[in-house]
C-alpha cells in the first residue's frame, strides 16, 4: 500500500512530497480563511467575488499538492 511506504519518520520521504503537503496546506487554508484573507488584504467592495476566487484557488491548490503526494 502507498500509506506504508513512509515507514520510519520521514526517512523515505522525497522532496516532491514535501512540497505537495505544503501545497495541500496552503490550499486547505485558503479554503478556511477565505473571508478574513479578503477583508485584509483586497479593498474593493464586493466582498463575495473575491471570497469565491480565493476559495477556487484553494481547492485547485489542494487538488494538485494532493495529486503530488500520490504521485
């Protein structure tokens, strides 16, 4: 199975996998903090537009870095 293949810490862990978790994170956290992420950083006035763009990036991210770890 490709969930035993990490078997002593991350000692068989390669960079590619590294680097689709913190993808997958950054995604995962897009997702979850899409509205405060908006508030504070873009200032125009409709709100849910860039709401929905950040949550369709997160799950793009997420997709890929989730994609890269099974790969």
């Amino acid at each position: 199975m490709y969930i035993l293949r990490i078997t002593k810490g991350c000692g068989n862990m390669n960079i590619i996998d590294f680097l689709g978790i913190v993808i997958l994170m950054c995604g995962v956290i897009l997702i979850y903090d899409a509205r405060p992420i908006t508030k504070k950083v873009f200032s125009f006035g409709d709100q849910n537009d860039g709401v929905l763009g950040l949550k369709i990036t997160g799950f793009v991210l997420s997709v890929i870095g989730g994609l890269l770890v099974l790969i």
